[in-house]
C-alpha cells in the first residue's frame, strides 16, 4: 500500500489503553482518508444515541494520501459527533500538523473514553504514549504549545491543543494549531470532554508513494500554475490572502452586516478601514501551511494599539467579516484583538462573532441589560465592547457563560423571542456568507449533513460564479442561470461529492482555483490507483451519504434545519434587492439528487447499495 | 448622458483606472453600457459566460440590476455603476 501509513490507533482514554490497528486498502479506496477515514472509523465503533461529550463519544483525528505530498497536501480533519447539532461533525485546519502526524506513522487517531486526569497524547515516529497534563489544564494555547515543546525539550514537535474555553465544553471552542482553527462543530467541547489536552506529534518518516517520477511531474506543473497564476481568486489569495474577500464580497451583499440585517457598501460605509489593504499596512511576513505555494496567511504586529501590542496571524475573511460587519465594528485593532484572544484561548471566530453580534441586537432590543452583560455596553459598532464581550465568553465568566455555546444556546437560555436573532442553521451559526449573495454556498447550508459551513461546497460556488476550478474543463457542466434550483440539483450532487474527496484527499479549496490542480491524476500517483474521475465523483457521494447516514442514525431530522427568517427573506433594499431564493427546494431537489428521501433526508436504499455501504449502514 | 462607473478589484486592472465616466445615449441601458465599456472580445469575456450570463457584479446604485431588470435596466444621468467580479472564498 502506498500514501498510506496503513494503520490507525484507537486511545481508550478511560483506560489508557493504545491499540493500533492495521486498515485494508479498500477502505481506504472506499474513503479516501481525512473526514472520508473519519465518518468510516466513527460509524463502525459508535453505537447509535451516543452522548458526544460523553465516555461513548468518539474523536477522530485524520490525515489523507495527499498529505505531505509536496501537493499542496497539508490539512487535516476532526471528526466525531457535534454536540451543536447533535449529528455528525466535522472540521479541517491547515499549518503543519498534518504532515507531521503522517510522518509519526498513523493515518488517524480515534479517542473514546474519559481520563481521570487531563493528559495528552503524545505520537513520535510510532510510538504513542498518554502523558500527564495536570500541569497544563487552565493554560491558554500559547502557554500550552511553550510548556509541552518545553517538557519535551524539542521546539519542532507539532500541536493541536485546546484552551480553557474546550476543557470547560463550551461549544464556541476551536482546536487550535499554529493560530490555526479547526473551530466548526463544537469538536473542541468533545476533545476537552474526554479529558485529551493536546495531540502533539513528531514524525520523520515520509510515506512512500507508487508513483514519485509522475508526482515531481504533476507538482511541478502545479507549482508553475501557481507561480504563474491568471486566476483572479488564486491571484487574489496568493497577493492578500482571505483578507481581500472583504473587499470583494461587501459591494455585492455577499458579506452579512449587522449580524445578517443589511447588505452592501452602503449599509456600511466604514467598511474601507478593514479592507485587505489596511491589515496589509502590519504584515510582517508572509505564511503559508507546509508545502503549500500560495501562502495565502501572513503575520501581523500591531505596535501600541489600544488593546496594546498585538503580533499574531492576520485575521481571515471570515473573522473580519464576524467580529467587523456582522458587529458593525470597523475598529481594525479590535478585530485584531478579538482574533487574538480567539487563537489564544481556542476559538471558534465565527461561532463567537455570530453570537456576539446575537447579543448585540438582543441589547439593542432591550431583550437583554447592563444588569446581564455585566456592564458591558453591547451596541453596534462597539469596539470596546466586541473585545470585552470576547474575553468573557473565553473566561465563560458572567455574560460570557450565556454565550460559550454558541448562537443557538444563547438563544435558548436568554429566550424572551432572541430565537429571531440567531443566525444559524441546526445549532450551528452560519459564517460569513449571506447564501443569498454567494448561492454555491447556500446549497451547502441546505444539503450538506453539517449545516452552515463556509468550507462544504466549494466547488458549486466557483461553478456559479462561472470560474475554472480543478475539473471544471472535465465535468463540463452547462452554463446555467445559478438561480434554477432544478436545473441546478444534479449539478450540486456531483459538486459537493468533489468537495468530499478535495478535503478528504487532505487538500486545501484554495488550490482548486490554481487552474493547474491534478487532483485526480495525483491520487492515482500517490496510491498507484487507477483513479477516475467517476470513482472521483461515486466516493465523494460515498462520503456524503454515510455523514448524512449518521446524522439520521442519530436521530437528526436535518430537514427541520431551516435557514433564519431574516436570511431566507428577499432583500427589500441594498445589492441582492429582490433576489429570491428558494431555500426549502434547494434542499428538495439536492436531496432528491444526491438520491436522498427529500421528505425525511434519508439516504434511499438503492443509494446505500450503489454506493457499497450496506454492511455498515444496516441500522437505519 | 453621463453614467458614472466604478471599477472594483480585477477591473481596476483591466481599465487601468478605478473610476470612469461613460457617455450612453439617452434612455440608455445597461447593455448599451456593457456595449461601451467591454467592445472587444476579449474584454466581453471578462463579464459573460459561454451562454451569456453575466460573471460579475453590476451595481447600479448600490443594488444589483439582476434584482432589476438585468441588462435592460433603465439608466439615467449621473448613475453610478459598480462594475466588480464574482469572487468567494473563506
């Protein structure tokens, strides 16, 4: 077998047993690997009903085949069940760490159980060993990486670690890694459930691959494609980074101000002064994750702001957009303070940001006081008050406890008719794109079997927006209006499958707009596979239908998941006046086409026989 | 009549400037807009696809004309257009 280690390690965490075991390569095939290896894993060893912050819950941690390929390949997956919307839950996150953790010897690492004690996992070259972190429980996540890389007396041993807010299960909680975020789904509550601290991994041993001579090929061709890159959005992120999508997404409504209220330059004029230009004026150097040609992050220092010296990574879209507009907060050192405390203390921006701006128009309404937030003064555009507001949610300290669970709870518990205010689908808050603005996406809110992600569908934005993207010359899709819900179903089927496999692959989206991306022919190089594009779409389908499996074998009605009254609403004023969309037929028909009961969300049996999963998905 | 044009990102470059003013004959519409501005080829590729749905945003006063009459809309002097391209990311 090649691109694959060949094994995975189970971590019972209430008995401190290790136990690797050894995976077929049709699984792999079947899975590809990253959230593909996750849900497969996962679906196996849990039995239905489980408690996700319980002793049966199960925590994955993956790589895939093209992880550490010199391919762009450098994300990983966190996989288990989301205690947000109670169903399946999965979340990616870039750096270093993926390669690493490949290099250790493992393809994935799967907890169960509850410690006594906090401990971490520690994995070098293949020998895995549970260490104590008494010591560390309360630590922040800078404090954390310092001590373990300390202890360990080796400053290159790569983390994924939570802070206070995940010990205490706050579902607004990231795993973080190198200022990174694998923040959706609340995984971060489930990790600091189990008592699991960090996973730190130290690995030199390089996976061989069937085909090196054809990879150094296709990698270099990739690496000219991005060298020479005539993509505007690969241009756009290889010069900024997601920064510039602020500057991109607010003039046509894309980008939710006012926590989703209003659209369009306009409705917020002081916008300009967190354009991808102002954050440009404090990079310090550019970052890109390990091996990847576009470095699209960067580091910042922000010398004597009112929140004091800051250096840390530049923010992204999503978190300007979260703590920026969707608070009407222009101040850049806020939004960059607000950043900080988030990759600080391990932080979900988007969750935090939606339920900060939640809680602003909850005060504004005089559904909440002084009295509740402790004093703090939540109105728009508060900067002062964002920063604080941050900082207590990362404590879980006063008004900040009303929110570490993110939008949803904090609707439940505040109550008084807040519901309305919530911006979120089944649990989760919805990121920084209006889907009426970027639709792609919106079939993603719709369909996908977690709700409200900014990182699930890809594929069918760039389609819509009439951009090339990795396969778009191969799947040769008519031009279509993006607004035909029907014409477009069959189409977001086979997009969202691409998707699967791009991320399950251990790829990145941004290199899908490089235009030189073989993700294909490099899955064939790497395993000596004679990958297709069908085998390409049929997995992908694969992987979407055993998540959905999941959430309908846990008891998920994902067909209630609506989006909120405000975001289904056709715009009465602004860019996307009068765009309607129609959200309960893109969920019919994508269902439907991704063969799907559209009434009950279940994948049909024909589905679970085509796409070879009858032995596993025998219980629904 | 006048219209008044703002270019946003890709387009700053493709014009070589941010800001234009155009000259539409009266009742003009955006397409004869579109007919001024984008008159090669080359430069109609930057805003409609193979089956002529357009790539970008157009923005008359602020809002997009696909929520008014597309490219038929009615323009009138001293309109602003916000000429920019379709862009996602996360």
């Amino acid at each position: 077998m090649f691109a694959y280690n060949g094994k995975i390690l189970f971590v019972n965490l209430s008995t401190g047993e290790i136990e690797p075991r050894e995976l077929d390569e049709s699984l792999y095939r079947q899975f590809i690997g990253c959230l593909g290896l996750g849900i497969r894993i996962i679906y196996e060893n849990t039995k239905p009903g489980f408690d996700p912050l319980g002793p049966d819950s199960m925590l994955g941690f993956s790589v895939g085949p093209l992880t550490g390929s010199g391919l762009h390949g450098a994300r990983f997956a966190i996989t288990g069940k989301s205690p947000m919307t109670g169903g399946w839950g999965d979340a990616n996150c870039g750096g270093s760490f993926a390669v690493y953790f490949k290099n250790a010897g493992y393809d994935g690492v799967f907890f169960t159980g509850i410690s006594e004690k906090p401990v971490y996992l520690f994995i070098k070259n293949g020998v895995a060993e549970l260490r104590d972190a008494s010591h560390l429980w309360g630590k922040d996540v800078y404090q954390t990486e310092e001590a373990i890389k300390q202890e360990l007396e080796d400053s290159r041993v790569r983390i994924c670690s939570i802070g206070p807010p995940g010990e205490r299960l706050a579902y607004c909680a990231a795993v973080m890694h190198d200022q990174s975020a694998a923040g959706r789904s609340g995984l971060a509550a489930v990790m600091g459930s189990k008592r699991l601290k960090a996973f730190v991994v130290q690995g030199s041993n390089k996976v061989p691959v069937a085909d090196p001579e054809r990879l150094a090929q296709l990698r270099k061709t990739f690496l000219q494609g991005v060298k020479n890159v005539q993509h505007p959005w690969g241009q756009a992120l290889r010069d900024y980074g997601t920064p510039i999508f602020f500057d991109a997404l607010i003039p046509p409504g894309s980008t939710p101000i006012k926590n989703f209220a209003v659209q369009g330059e306009e409705a917020f004029p002081d916008y300009a002064l967190c354009k991808a230009d102002e954050f440009m004026k404090y990079r310090t150097r550019r970052h890109a994750c390990l091996g990847c040609p576009i470095a699209c992050k960067g580091w910042l220092e922000l010398k004597d702001s009112k929140y004091g010296s800051i250096s840390g990574t530049i923010p992204e879209y999503e978190t300007i957009t979260m703590f920026g507009s969707d608070c009407l907060v222009s101040d850049l050192a806020a939004v960059v303070k607000a950043n900080d405390l988030c990759n600080q203390y391990g932080l979900d921006t988007i969750e935090v940001g939606a339920t900060v701006a939640f809680a602003i128009e909850c005060y504004e309404n005089g559904l909440i006081d002084d009295k509740d937030t402790g004093g703090i003064e939540l109105k728009w555009g508060n900067a002062d008050a964002l920063v604080a507001v941050v900082e207590k949610i990362a404590r879980r300290e006063g008004f900040g406890d009303v929110l570490a669970d993110g939008v949803k709870v904090a609707a439940d518990r505040i109550g008084k008719g807040s519901e309305k205010y919530a911006m979120h689908s089944g649990g989760q808050a919805l990121p920084a794109h209006d889907p009426r603005g970027d639709v792609g996406l919106g079939w993603g809110y719709c369909c996908d079997a977690t709700p409200g992600r900014h990182t699930a569908n890809h594929v069918k934005h760039s389609h819509d927006c009439k951009v090339a993207f990795t396969l778009s010359d191969r799947l040769n899709f008519p031009d279509l209006d993006p607004l035909d819900v029907d014409a477009n179903a069959g189409i977001n089927a086979v997009c969202s499958a691409v998707d699967r496999v791009i991320t399950s692959a251990g790829l990145c989206f941004f290199a899908m707009w490089t235009e030189q991306l073989p993700l294909i022919e490099a899955i064939a190089a790497v395993t000596g596979w004679d990958f297709t594009l069908e085998e390409c779409i049929k997995t992908g389908r694969r992987i979407d239908a055993l998540r959905q499996a999941f959430n309908i074998r846990e008891g998920v009605d994902t067909t209630e998941w609506k989006m909120p009254e405000r975001v289904a609403a056709v715009p009465t004023d602004g860019p996307m006046k009068g765009k309607k969309l129609q959200f309960d037929r893109m969920k019919l028909k994508g269902y439907e086409a991704m063969g799907w009961d559209p009434k009950t969300g279940k994948p049909l049996a024909s589905t679970i026989d085509e796409l070879g999963l009858r032995e596993l998905v025998d219980d629904l | 009549m006048k219209i008044r044009v703002r270019f946003l990102l890709d387009f700053i470059k493709i014009f070589g400037q941010n800001t234009m003013e155009v000259r539409v004959p009266p009742n003009g519409k955006v397409s004869d807009l579109i007919d001024v501005l984008f008159d090669s080829d080359e430069k109609r590729g930057y805003i409609f696809s193979e089956n002529n749905y357009l790539k970008g945003h157009f923005l008359l006063n602020g809002v997009n004309i696909l929520g008014l009459d597309g490219l038929q809309t009615l323009l009138k002097e001293d309109d602003e257009v916000v000429i920019m391209p379709n862009m996602s990311g996360g």
